[in-house]
C-alpha cells in the first residue's frame, strides 16, 4: 500500500508542475495560421498565434467583402455621348441582382443637315450633327452651280417628241448628281419651234433654270438645176409638211461670204428662175426650208450645194 501510494503521489506532482514548464514564459512559440475567406456579403480575417500559449503578435486582418461574380449583363438603359446607361445581373454567389452604371460612351447618332444649300451665286455646307449632344461632327462645303447646259440645242423635226439630257456643273467642274434635280419638258416637245426644259434643284442645292431648245424643219436637197441665158432654173424636192417655204442662196463664192437671197413662200412653188446673173460666170446655189411659229421663223439645215455655169 505504501508503494502505491508513492507511485500516486510521484504522478500528481508531474501533472501539478507540467503546465508550469508547458505555459510558463520561457516556452518557444509555435506558431498557427488562422484564416477566414471573405465571401461577396460578409468580410474574412487572417491571424497567427501561439498554438501553445494563444499568443498573437498582431490583432487579426480584416479582410474586405470580393465583388459580386457577374457573368452576364442585361442592359436596361443604353448609354449614349450625353448620359449615362444602366444594367444589372445576377451574381452567380449569392444570387443577388446587382445594378452598375455604364459611363458615356463617343456613339453618337449622326444626322445630315442641309445648313445653307448651294445656289448658282454661293456656296452651300452641309453638317452632320449628332442628334443626342448637337455636337457638329463633320462639315463639308457644297460648291456652288456653275454651268446647266442640255445634250442638245437644235433637232430636226420628225414627229417624235425631243427631250434633251440635262447636265449640270459646279464651280470646280464635277458633275452634279441628277438626283439632285428634276427635269420638266413642255407637253408638246415634237412641233417645230422653241421648247423649254425647266430645271429645279432641290436637298443640297436650291436653284432654278429654265433652259431652250428648238425643233426646226426637215430639209430639202436642190434636184435639178439649169443654166440659161443669164439665169438659172432652180428646182427643189417636195417640202416636208411642216415647211411653209423656202430659201435660196446663190452667189459667186463658193463660201457664200457675198451672196444674194430669194424666199419663195409658197409651198406649191418648186421651181424658180433666178435672173439677172452674170454670163460665163459660175454660181453656187443651197436652199433651206422655213416654218413661222409665233411670227418668228425656223430654218432647216442648209442643202448640200450645187452650181452651174450660166450661159
């Protein structure tokens, strides 16, 4: 019994001093981490210490909330030049819809503006201006009409209608667009005499003009010609129906320079003798047909010419 009760004193004392030497200030430190990850709605912590003593050098290190994870953005308000935008998701953590602003962006939304459109005496501008800021975001400068001239000024009457192409030029010379302009004709553009075509310009340019052009007789050719005694029997073809009469020519000079006229205003009439003509000499002779429209007359092209040697 004494023996036993030695042994049960001897082990008591052992546990009494151990925590002495185990806690006690001349231990070695041995140190833990100890950490917390932050999560999208609540912070986290990181610390050391004593794993013996619970000693920790330092107080624990607060760890910020992470951002919501978003993988995709639904927008409900585009952003623009001027405003701000907005849009939100779903936060694939917490499940959360998180709303977040989207800065102005440099998109605007252009549109053309016909500031001063060109004229025939100046130059026009056209901007483009952003609807949203009104910022000018390009300027260009329309030169102004310079030229508006038609195909063709002169046709010979044919029973169809004539109806000139229009062209129209700037002051550097370009061509103007013809979707820039429109083009009325007279209803009766077959008859002989003089048509106008009115020119109007419209979107880039504000201009109007009005343009003539005329439809003349058919000609006729010299089908026989004579020489006599101090004249010359001239004879033409049929005039076309259009003609009222004609003209003849004649001189001594091919280049009709100096010449002398006869109008024969007789439809009917296809034959005229022409006195008073030099002997031994040598004529040339052309005609023309004529039409009178409003008291003005319409010739025809010249004939070819024909020429004797009078008698």
């Amino acid at each position: 019994m004494k023996k036993t009760y030695k042994l049960i004193c001897i082990v008591l004392s052992i546990l009494f001093l151990l925590p002495i030497s185990v806690y006690g200030s001349e231990h070695e430190h041995i140190m833990v981490e100890d950490f917390k990850a932050p999560t999208c709605t609540q912070e986290g912590y990181y610390n050391y210490y004593c794993s013996i003593c619970g000693y920790s050098p330092e107080e624990a290190e607060v760890l910020p909330k992470t951002d919501h994870r978003v993988e995709c953005w639904t927008a409900d308000k585009s952003a623009n030049c001027l405003n701000y935008g907005r849009e939100h998701g779903k936060c694939l953590d917490c499940g959360a819809l998180i709303y977040r602003s989207i800065e102005p962006n440099n998109i605007h939304r252009a549109k053309t503006i016909y500031a001063y459109p060109s004229t025939a005496r100046s130059d026009g501008e056209v901007l483009i201006r952003c609807e949203i800021c009104n910022q000018i975001l390009e300027k260009t400068v329309i030169y102004r009409i310079k030229m508006i001239k038609l195909s063709k000024g002169r046709y010979e009457y044919d029973k169809k209608p004539h109806k000139p192409k229009v062209r129209a030029y700037d002051r550097a010379g370009n061509e103007i667009n013809k979707d820039s302009f429109t083009v009325k004709y007279d209803k009766n553009s077959r008859s002989v005499g003089t048509h106008k075509a009115v020119i109007e310009f419209f979107g880039m340019y504000s201009a109007e003009a009005v343009l003539s052009y005329r439809i003349v007789p058919r000609t006729v050719s010299i089908k026989k010609l004579k020489a006599k005694k101090g004249s010359a029997l001239i004879k033409t073809e049929k005039l076309p129906e259009e003609a009222q009469g004609y003209q003849i020519f004649y001189g001594q000079d091919k280049s009709f320079n100096k010449h002398k006229s006869i109008t024969v205003k007789s439809r009917k009439q296809l034959e005229k003798n022409i006195k008073k003509l030099k002997s031994k000499k040598k004529y040339y002779f052309k005609v023309r047909t004529f039409s009178t429209v409003k008291d003005e007359k319409y010739y025809s092209e010249w004939s070819p010419v024909k020429s004797v040697t009078i008698k």
